[in-house]
C-alpha cells in the first residue's frame, strides 16, 4: 500500500518493508501489555518519534563539507525512502 499510494516502482518494495517494520515497532501492539510498544519492551524507554518523517517525500540531503567544491552545491535533493 506504501508503494501504491506513492507511486514508485515495486523495486524499492523492501525499502518500504524496512520503514513499515521501524513504524510497527515504534507503535502499541495488542500483544503486548497496555499502552506498550515493542521498542519499550527491548530498551525500557518509550520511543522518541519526533523525528518521523512521511515516507517517499522529497528531501534535501547534506554534501558534508570534504566533499563540496568551492562554488558547489551544499545538498542534493532526493527522496526519503526510511530510516
């Protein structure tokens, strides 16, 4: 569904696999006691989702400093495919 809403190819359905799985474990489950998450259960925190983004947005990705030329561009723009 991941793949279908954002209109990519159906090669990329493992980096969609790999988010949705972040995603699962970052959220209550009805297997688990009350207000729980699986990432609570391993570490003992709960998790800390603010840095959540929607999957397959555009994004701009950082040249780190090493790698820019002088007039160069300092980022890239790409797409965010997971964590």
């Amino acid at each position: 569904a991941m793949l279908d809403h954002t209109c990519l190819p159906c090669n990329l359905w493992g980096e969609a696999a790999l988010c949705a799985a972040y995603l699962f474990n970052c959220t209550e489950s009805c297997s688990l006691d009350p207000g729980k998450t699986p990432y609570e259960m391993l570490h003992g925190v709960k998790p800390d989702i603010a840095h959540l983004q929607v999957f397959s947005t555009h994004c701009f990705v950082h040249i780190p400093a090493e790698l820019q030329k002088k007039l160069g561009l300092r980022s890239h723009e790409a797409v965010f495919m997971g964590y």
